[in-house]
C-alpha cells in the first residue's frame, strides 16, 4: 500500500497512489526531498481520518470526487487532497 511503498523508500510504487495527472511532478519533488516521504508515511499510518459520505445513486459531480484533510504527525501538518477517479481513490496534492 501506500504507506508501505513511502516507508520502503520505493517512489515508483507510492506514485501508483498519485492520481496521474499529478504523478510526475509528485515523483520529481518526492525523490528531491526523501525525508518527507517518510513523515508522510507516519501521518497517513497514524491518522485518523473520516469522511463526510456522499449518497449512493447521486449524479457524477466533481464536489463529490475530492476529499481533503490536514494530518499532523511528529509537529508535521499535512494537507492532504485525495481524488475519486472511475471509482479509485488517488493521492492528489499534499
């Protein structure tokens, strides 16, 4: 999983999490500073994060597509925004 491929150090794997749009640049900064792999890594392993559901059956609409939090690990914030994409979850921006 993502967590997994972050704390193993593996940016190839962790960028299949990445909505691909943003993969590349996600990669390239990823690789630059590899120490914030690793933070991320201990947020997203410790946090704990909820979602406020959409109704099943509702008309496509982008509103419905993101998610966005602010995870805080080790005096680190992270926002992070997640995108619904064919029904996938992808990291989109932290």
């Amino acid at each position: 999983d993502l967590v997994q491929a972050l704390r193993a150090g593996d940016v190839e794997a962790a960028a299949q999490f990445v909505a691909p749009d943003e993969r590349e640049l996600w990669t390239s900064q990823t690789r630059a500073r590899p120490a914030l792999a690793a933070a991320l890594a201990d947020a997203l392993e410790t946090a704990d994060m909820s979602f406020l559901g959409v109704e099943t059956g509702l008309r496509d609409d982008p509103r419905s597509r993101t998610a966005a939090f602010v995870v805080t690990s080790g005096g680190r914030s992270f926002e992070i925004m997640w995108i619904k994409i064919d029904d996938v979850w992808f990291l989109y921006r932290c």
